[in-house]
C-alpha cells in the first residue's frame, strides 16, 4: 500500500505535472528512506527482530537432492512471483490492454489518437510497478532479514535499474536477470560456509560491482540502447486535433 501511495505521487509528479522524472525519483529516494526512519523510530519498530514468512512444508519433495531446497523450499511468496510472471507476461503481450500499455512507452499519439488515455495508462501503470516494488522491499524484511534497521536494503534497490537494462525490457529476459541477480548474492554466504574465505569489503560490494558491468556493458552495446521504449523518460504533450 505504502508503495502504491509513492507511486501514485510519482506518478502524478512525472505525468501530470512533468516533473524530470531522475529528478521526481531522487526526491521519491529520500522521502522514503525519511519517512520509514521516522515512522520506524516513532513505532519502536528499530532492531527488533520479528518471526516473518515460513517456509511452506511439501514433505518428501522437499528431501530431493539438491533441487529440493532450492524449488521446494521456499515461501508462498516466490511461488506467487512465478504465477505472476506468467499472468504479467500474458496480460503484457496477449492482450489490447498490454498493447496499449506498451504503445504509451513507444509511441504515446498514436494511443492517443485511438482514444486512449495516455496519461491515465501510464498514471496506474506506475502505480501498479510501484506496488510490486513495495511488495518486494518488504519481502526483503520480512522473509530475508526478519528484522528492521534503518537503510536495511542496503541499496539493492538500484540494481533493478541495472536489471531494467539487462533485460532489455523485456519481460522473460527480467525474470532471467533476476534470478541470476539472486543467485550472485546467494552464492556469497555459502562460498563463506564451505571455506572460501573472501574480504568482507569485497563481499559487500560485490552485487554493485556486477551492476557496475552492466551499466558499462549496456552501453558498449547498441542492441540495449534500441531496445529501450522510443518515448522512455518523455512527458506527454497531447497536441490539439482539429
């Protein structure tokens, strides 16, 4: 809900108003992080540890070697993201609505002068994508940290822009992206408890590393620059038909 609310401001910032929308994002950045550091103070909510998401009880497949921690292991949440996938990626590609929506990233007048809203189109659009944003940050607290301190996503949040642009926005290649995003930073801890040993400060900085590369990489390759929606980043002027 919380993330919904920001979005719904940002929203109307970026397409009612036509604020920049690097700007409105930064203003966005730290109105939360204040906002969650006061709320969290004033709710004596800091370094108290809560019991969180269980992991869900599939018995015997849970007991398979290898993939069964890993697929049958897991909360509600990381089976809901799967079926959300596949509901987004239809909804995206298989229907008039996902065309228009992706029409109003391309090419904005077209969809306006087939009668649609553009501004209402990209309005809930954002709302939505925040919503899940804030689903995801909260995930983080609840399932991966059960404990809340200030500033505790340590900044993962900037890596979705890397991941944006790995995925060339397409929806299959985020997915992708975001597993092997996950997979880096799971890595880390186990390499630790098998013997590998590795300086802290390179741990830490490891997953901005990576993002690092793949902001070099998007632009040493002109397929990630094409790929990105015509209209990315535009505010739209509607012009006066006569």
């Amino acid at each position: 809900l919380s993330g919904s609310l920001l979005g719904l401001l940002f929203g109307f910032l970026v397409t009612i108003l036509r604020v920049n929308q690097v700007i409105a994002g930064l203003i966005m950045v730290f109105l939360a992080q204040g906002l969650t550091s006061l709320l969290s103070r004033n709710m004596d909510w800091v370094n108290k540890p809560f019991e969180g998401l269980s992991k869900l009880n599939t018995g015997i497949l849970s007991e398979i070697p290898i993939i069964g921690p890993i697929i049958f292991q897991q909360d509600l949440l990381v089976y809901f993201t799967l079926l959300f996938y596949l509901v987004a990626f239809y909804f995206i590609y298989r229907t008039s609505i996902g065309l228009r929506l992706r029409a109003v990233g391309e090419n904005p007048d077209a969809v306006d002068a087939a009668g649609g809203d553009v501004i209402l189109i990209r309005l809930l659009a954002v709302i939505i994508g925040t919503f899940f944003l804030g689903l995801a940050g909260g995930y983080f607290t609840v399932v991966v940290s059960k404990i809340w301190v200030d500033g505790i996503s340590g900044g993962r949040g900037w890596i979705i822009i890397a991941l944006v642009i790995f995925a060339r926005w397409q929806l299959s290649r985020a997915l992708l992206g975001a597993v092997i995003f996950g997979c880096i930073e799971a890595l880390i801890p186990r390499l630790a408890a098998v013997g590998v040993q590795l300086p802290q400060y390179f741990v830490l900085m490891l997953p901005y590393a990576i993002t690092l590369l793949v902001m070099v990489w998007s632009n040493l390759n002109p397929k990630n620059i094409k790929a990105a929606p015509a209209s990315l980043g535009r505010p739209f002027l509607r012009e006066e038909r006569h």
